[in-house]
C-alpha cells in the first residue's frame, strides 16, 4: 500500500479511495460504485455464498490487534467457508460499523488487510457498505464463489465406515493463530480433483462441534476418533500449561483452527493418505459409525463418549 | 407467523428454528444449513449483489420501532437496490449482532419481519450468521439476484437532453416511511422490459445525491429540475412546518424514500408518461444537460444552483 493518500472523512471519499485501489476482472463486470455489482458465474457452476460478522470485542480487540488483523481475519473466515464446500471465490462484499472517531483510519487499516488476501485468491473486493456510529467495529463480510464440477460438497454426505481426515493440527488458536488462519481454497480444489469426497467442512467451531454438523446433516450418525491420530497443536499444549485442560481437549473443542474435516469412502482412505494431493497435508482421525454419538479411543483401545463443547455464538463470549 | 414456538436460546437451535420456517425452492438447492448457500444463477444472466448494514441508534432505534419493523426496513433497502439495477432477487443472508439479553425475541422479530417481504419477492432466506453481544442491534444483509436481458441498468448511461423521472412523492421519510419502504422490483421490471433506460437509481441518500450519483458516473454531466414537477410527499409538508425548510428541500435532500430515479431518452419520454407500464407511476421531473452542476427552475422560469446535501454514512447522524 504504498500509494496510500489519507481520504477524506466523507463516505464517498472513502468508497472512491477503495474503488481506484480495485483492480479490474473480467469476472466482475461491475464492481464498487452502482447499486449492486455484477459478477458472472461460469455456466453450469451454481452461485455459492456466505456471510461472516466479527464484532470488536468477541472476534478480535481492535486495541490490541490493528485494524489490519482484523480485516485479514473477516476475510479469511468467509474464504474457509467457500474452501468448505470446494468452491472458487469470486467476489468480496464488505459492510462496517466504524468507530466515528477514527473512522477513515480504521477502514484504510481494514483494506489494507484484506488486499493482500483478496489478491493471491483471485477475489475482487467488488462492494459494501460504509457507516460510522459511536459503538464498537463490525465488519461483516459476505463472499460470493461458485461450485466446480461436479458440484458442491455438502456436510451431510457421510457413511458409515467412512474415514475422517483433518489437514492440520488444531487447538489454541486463541494465542494468535485466529487472527491470520490460512483458508484451505487450494487444499479443498486439490482434494476435490482428486477424489470423491463424502463430506467436508472447515473447523471454526471446533472439531468435535463441526464434525457433529457433518454427522447430523448425514442423518444421525456418530465416529470414532482414535486419539492418538488427531494432531495437536503446539499451541494446544501451551494453553494446556497455562489453563489445566489437556491439549486433547483443545485440539477437540477450540476452534478457529480453519483447516479442513473431509469424509472419504473407506476404499479411498489409503490412496488419499499414501498420495495426498498436493497441497493438502493429511491426518486420518477416525472412523464414521451408524450409531449416533461422539467416541474417543485411546491408544490403550479404551472408547469413551465425548461432547462437542464447541462455540456457540449466542451463549459463550470466548474469542476476542 | 401461527406456527411460531419460542427457540431455546442456543445458536443452533435458532439456526434450526428459521430453517424449518425456509420454504424449499428450486433455484437455491442448498440453504440454511451448510456452509455456504448455493444459488442457481438462469443461463445468460449475471449474478446481482448489494449489501447494507442497518445499526440500531442510526437507520432505526429497536426499543422504539421494534424487531420486526426493523427486519422489514433491512431486507427492503436491500432489495431496492436490486430494483436500481432492475434486476431479479433471489436469496438473502443475514448476519446480525444481537442484544445479548434479548436475542432470541429480536432474531424472531427480525425473522417475522423479513419472511412476508421475502415471500412476496420470490426471495429465500438462505443463509446468515447470528451472533449476540452487549452492543446495539447491528442488522447486515446481503442480497443475491440476477441480471434481466438486455442486461443491469447502470447509473453511467445517461446523456445531455435525456428526460429525468421519479417513480413517487419523495420527502419526509423520517417521520416513518423509511421504516416499511416498498421495494420498487416490480416497477423497475415492467420499465426495462418496455423502455430502454438510460440510467437508474433508487432515492436512498436524496434525491439530488442519487441523482448527482448518476450525473458523475455518466462523466460528469448536469441536470436541471423543474421544481414544480417534483412530487412532494405529504410527509415533507408536515416536516417543513415543523422545521422551518421548504417542503421542496425535504424532497430534494432527506433521501431514503426509497423511489426510482430513472433518466431515458427523449425520444422515450413523452410515450413514457402516456403509457407507463403498469404499476409505476411516473413524475417528470427535469432533463440531463451537459453542464456539470444540479439546478432548480422555478414556476417562474428562474434557474438557481443547487447542491446535494443528502446523506452521508459517515459524517452525519440524522436517521434513528
């Protein structure tokens, strides 16, 4: 950003300053500056679209963060979204609540968080909405990809004996790691090329909750985890040291991890672990089973129940 | 909403509430429920995307106009801007920061809200994100739609001597009609589908804002109005005899009326007014001129200069 010239603190300053630093695509025939933009979406491809408020103070503190975090951060958790059903994102729509007082500086800071991004995914920041008020920052941001052939992977497609797989190790990303995760666009396509994949979706509320999502849209069903197979964070076991719980236990229920749980028949469990595809780094965790319900087995062989203990917007007040 | 069962406060639970309430619809094969929606976009048109955020204490205050007022006020300035392009909509995503000590009551009152404008509209709720927190009331929704052939109506195409129209009486929406807007989808369709417009916008910051908007994007014209031929709403009498401005500057200035300001050829003009396809309503209201600047011509044939003064996100704090 070293063309940044200060804006005016009027909004169509602003949303004019945005809109210069907006490079031209193809696919967005009209971005920044009508009353919608238009993109077009490959024919037989399907629009995909998903939305993601962070607010200060629960998602991050911009205090303590910057707005540049926080920018690179509420763009990031939308591309996992889009990775999660092995989309291609197109186009970015930015709405924020900005702090009156440094309103101009906040939303330069956002932009810059967020270019960097935007541009190695190839996702044009193609429209939003500019307000200031007196309460703290939101920024909600709404992405717009389209699915590749053949189609979207859903969270409900799982099957009893299917192997579960993760792409990285998981638990403590509140030390840091979800301020800048990297979304999983590349890994997903990767994984989608390659093979037929049952089910996936991205870990934000924590492995355990979010394969529970996967196991209910699939009817019911319940897995096995084998315990000693679910990669562990280095992070987990930090805030282990510092909080008593277990880096297990961290590695199941944190969350804000964003890499991905995938669901693979049995026949391609082997394949995929033996020549995973490139980039995708994989960790077989366990097993689908037709009986309902979460189980950990530990390496002794021991299987108790477990209960997702992920986050829930509503009730919990644990990020930020 | 008769079939209405208070949810448990949970996030999921909610999430599960709406979508027993989301009818199934063919051109969105996955709503609530994954993580991203996916949309059928109709072969040869362009996806439509708008986004607005609504905050409580700035375009509304919930504990006087209430959840559902609110919900309603939220999805409609959204798809008015989908009438701007006159385009089609087809899918909304809500991301909300609920009050914590309310949540749920405010989702089902935003949701109550929503449901009968998006019914009407042919429009699914499909996706979102809920969140609660200890600040206002913040509302972001986004709206997918498409293109209608020959294609979006941009607010760059128009051109010295084009006529200058309004699709209502315009002023004074503060005093309650900026609350339940009628989206003018349906009008901004039967004018494309008869007449080639030139330029189109809806009246949300002003009507000399949006239409100066339209002047600089066409590369900097002019216009001139006729002030006796602007529709002024009763809404702005009753605002000026309070206030002290002319009605003709609440018309002018006060924005979020929600109307279409549409510029056509002259040549269209006249066959226009004799026969606008139902059901718009049409106002000549003045004619586009070469040079820059907005002017207002009196009964009387005077020509004055006049500057927009409408709303802008960031400076000002004049709706709630």
């Amino acid at each position: 950003m070293n063309q940044s010239v200060p804006p005016a603190p009027g909004e169509f300053d602003l949303i004019d300053w945005i809109r210069r630093r907006s490079p031209a695509d193809e696919r967005v025939p009209l971005g920044i500056g009508d009353d919608c933009a238009a993109v077009r979406i490959a024919a037989g491809a399907q629009a995909l679209v998903t939305t993601d408020m962070l607010m200060d103070g629960r998602h991050f503190r911009l205090a303590e963060h910057g707005p540049e975090a926080v920018g690179y951060k509420a763009l990031a958790v939308n591309l996992s979204d889009i990775a999660a059903m092995a989309g291609v994102p197109l186009a970015a729509f930015v709405a924020v609540a900005l702090p009156r007082d440094r309103a101009a500086e906040v939303a330069r800071g956002l932009h810059a968080g967020m270019t960097p991004l935007a541009a190695r995914f190839g996702v044009v920041l193609a429209g939003g909405d500019t307000n200031a008020w007196d309460g703290p920052l939101v920024v909600s941001i709404t992405v717009l990809g389209e699915t590749v052939a053949p189609g979207p992977v859903l969270r409900s497609g799982a099957r009893p004996g299917d192997a579960i797989f993760v792409t990285g190790p998981l638990g403590g990303s509140l030390l840091g790691r979800h301020l800048h995760p990297e979304p999983r666009i590349v890994e997903a396509l990767a994984l989608h090329r390659a093979f037929a994949l049952r089910a996936l979706i991205d870990v934000s509320d924590g492995l355990a909750s979010d394969l529970d999502h996967i196991l209910t849209e699939s009817g019911g069903l319940g897995a096995t985890l084998d315990a000693g197979a679910i990669p562990v964070h280095a992070d987990a076991e930090a805030m282990g040291r510092q909080d008593g719980r277990s880096p297990l236990d961290h590695a199941l229920n944190d969350g804000e991890d964003f890499e991905l749980c995938l669901v693979v028949a049995p026949e391609d469990a082997a394949r995929l672990l033996a020549d995973p595809p490139s980039p995708a780094r994989l960790h077989r965790i366990g097993t689908v089973d037709s009986a309902p319900g979460l189980r950990l087995r530990s390496p002794a062989g021991d299987v108790t129940p477990i209960r997702p203990r992920g986050f829930d917007h509503l009730a919990s007040d644990r990020r930020g």
